[in-house]
C-alpha cells in the first residue's frame, strides 16, 4: 500500500531545535490567557525578545498529515480543529480552539485560547504541536488544552476548618479553657 499526495510546492520541514510540553487552560465560550516561558525557545532560535518571534512569519502548527504548517505571522492566530490539527479550510467549519498571542515582557508570550464552540466539558482534552521557527530551526511546543478544573487541579473549593485558637490578646492557645477565644475571625466562648 501507498499513499500518494499531490501538492503545490513541497516546504521542507525545518529542523527541531527544542521542544517542551505546556499545558493551557480552555473555558467553554470564553476567552482564557496564559503566560508561557520563551526562555528557551528563544535561546534555541537565537532569539533574544519575545517580540521578535512575533515580528517574524515563525508560527506553525501540525497539520493532518503529521507536518508543521509553512510558517504564517502569529499575528493571524491559529485555528486549531477537535482532532489538534491546523484547520486550513476557509470557513474554518473544522475549527474548536482559536489561539492568538501577544507580548507579555521581553521573555513571556501570552496565549489567548477561544474555545469557540462552547461545548468544553472538564473530560475534553485537545493535543496540539504549536511551533515557532527561524529560518530552517523550529522550536516545538507539544499543548495539551485542557479545561481550567483540569488545568488547577481545583474541581470546587471548600475551606478547611481552622482549629487554632487565639486569646484576645492575639496570643495562640493551645488549650481551651473557660473564657472567650477567637477562631477564624470569630469570637467563641467556652
């Protein structure tokens, strides 16, 4: 078996310099930002600013046939499909996640992530390879968007019930006696 695919120009994948794992959280309908490290992406590239990846036609993402895109301006975002690929059609009928990014300082790029269909759910996950390359170097970043209860580890706060005593002079008690106390901001009398 073979499979044959017929394209316009043939784009020559560009050699992996670095690659990291990050995690993003994703809300349902909504717009969520994240501060991401470029730190070493920028040193693998011979980068010095964050602004510079942004100055550059650097952004690509997997596509579906398991290559990074040709580099596009990160300007433009990304649209990224269910299954984690670049979504290359015009009415973006594939898209579930858009990513834009923007300059935070001189070594951190926000990702702002748009869950577009508004369906995430706590369970959806998406993995994603997003790069950003210079000239024939690419730095990978392998993303997993997950949802913010995912991304926390916080499913639902409760507060934990104190059980320090403190006398009225502010001093803590270690025994109760009889008297008025303070617990968690409150008087108590015993």
């Amino acid at each position: 078996n073979m499979n044959i695919k017929f394209v316009q120009t043939i784009v020559p994948q560009a050699e992996v310099v670095g690659q990291e794992s990050i995690m993003l959280p994703v809300k349902a309908g909504d717009w969520t930002n994240t501060d991401v490290d470029m730190s070493a992406c920028l040193e693998a590239l011979g980068l010095t600013e964050a602004s510079e990846v942004l100055s550059l036609n650097s952004l690509s993402v997997i596509t579906e046939d398991g290559t990074m895109s040709e580099p596009m301006s990160p300007s433009t975002g990304a649209a990224i499909s269910d299954a984690g690929y670049l979504d290359l059609s015009e009415t973006l009928e594939n898209t579930h996640i858009n990513v834009e990014f923007d300059v935070t300082d001189s070594k951190t790029l926000q990702f702002a992530i748009e869950e577009y269909l508004s369906d995430w759910a706590d369970d959806t996950r998406i993995t994603s390879k997003i790069g950003f390359q210079k000239e024939t170097s690419i730095y990978i970043f392998n993303v997993s968007f997950v949802s913010e209860s995912v991304y926390t580890g916080i499913t639902s706060a409760k507060a934990a019930k104190s059980s320090t005593l403190f006398d009225l002079s502010g001093r803590r008690v270690s025994k109760a006696e009889r008297g008025i106390y303070i617990r968690d901001g409150k008087k108590v009398v015993k």
